[in-house]
C-alpha cells in the first residue's frame, strides 16, 4: 500500500495515525517533493474511478490563477487536467492511498481510511 500525502495536512496525518494503529505496511509518498506523472496520474484514476478534475482542490490559489473553475469537464479536456496535475502537484486531493488489491481511495475520512485496511485485511 502507498499513501500520497502533504504532511503538512491534518487529514494526511490522521490518515497515517490510523494506518499506523492498524498495523498496516505502507509506503509514503511525500507527493509535492516527488509529483506523480501523467502516467501515475492516469493509473491512480483508473483506480480511483475517477476523473482529474474529480480529485482536484479547485479553492487552492492556483487553482484560480490557472482558471480551473473556467475549464471543461469532457474526455477532450482530461489532458490537459492531468497536465496540470502533474505541474501543480499542490492541487491534487489528499491523502491518495493505493492498495496492493489495484484499488485506490482518496483518504479524507476515517471512513475511508479504514475501508482501504479492511479491502487489504489490515484491519
């Protein structure tokens, strides 16, 4: 399992308390010092079900300075999410855990988090 996370967020930290609780084996992935590809990008949604814009944070500043909250929400405009992503790794929802099953979440509740452990048996 791997959690994508800012360590500098709470949710990312409870996310970590209750892996760790768990017992759970996990490999952090400090995401804005090490930004995932557009090809990690593309799996990580595959697995998530979900589109880049579905996982992005539209109310960080960045966001508003790309004019995220302007663009499309079409297959023809899913590059060019994923391109931002990937060059504003800041805007990528958090925590992001990937089990060894091939699913993915995103961890902002200890709902989810504990979903992950008990798909992967860690709990």
């Amino acid at each position: 399992m791997e959690i994508w996370l800012n360590p500098a967020c709470s949710k990312c930290r409870s996310a970590v308390e209750i892996l760790d609780g768990a017992g759970a084996e996990y490999t952090v992935r400090t995401y804005l010092e090490d930004p995932p590809s557009a090809d990690e990008l593309r799996d990580v949604l595959a697995r998530l079900g979900l589109e880049p814009w579905d996982i992005t944070r539209t109310q960080e500043a960045e966001a508003g300075k790309l004019g995220l909250g302007e663009w499309e929400r079409t297959d023809a405009a899913r590059e060019r999410w994923i391109a931002a992503l990937t060059a504003h790794p800041k805007l990528i929802q958090r925590p992001i855990i990937t089990a060894d099953d091939g699913s993915a979440l995103v961890g902002r509740t200890e709902e989810a988090v504990r979903e992950v452990l008990a798909r992967t048996g860690g709990e």
